[in-house]
C-alpha cells in the first residue's frame, strides 16, 4: 500500500534529513517497513487514537490504515505524547 505523509510529518523529515542523516535513514526504512507490513511486529494499536503506532528508536510514528496509509506524525519521543492531549 502507498503512503501519504501529512505536511508536518513530511517537514519533520525534510528537517531531520539535513540535521542528522543517521536517524533519517532509521526513519525512511521503518516507512518502508509499514509500507510492506501495515500491521506487524513493528506496530501497536492506539484505540484512543484511532490508528497505529510505530517506534523507531527515540522517534515516533502515528499512522492510519486505508488506502493509501496516511502517516500523522512523526515525533521524537519527548513530543510524542504531546500531540495526543
């Protein structure tokens, strides 16, 4: 299935791409991974949330299932939780 990035998800990867190539390679591979596996090891379900959730070291993922899946947000760990109050 595709995936559709919303505008601040794709910004945060713009961004981390020229501050740390590192964790914006980690990032793009676990993408690739929902992309492949919507569903697996890699996620949890976020029932007050209404999608998924995917950790990739200190950053997280929230994305929705559907065609295409749609990527929320990607957070670093202390903003993550933020979003959701």
């Amino acid at each position: 299935m595709p995936l559709l990035l919303s505008r601040a998800a794709a910004r945060t990867l713009h961004r981390l791409a020229r501050s740390d190539s590192r964790e914006h390679v980690r990032i793009c591979r676990q993408l690739a991974e929902i992309e492949a596996d919507p569903t697996g090891r890699h996620s949890t379900a976020l029932v007050h949330l209404g999608g998924r959730r995917s950790r990739c070291g200190a950053w997280r993922l929230l994305y929705e299932l559907g065609d295409p899946i749609r990527v929320r947000s990607i957070s670093h760990r202390r903003n993550a939780y933020a979003e959701k109050g």
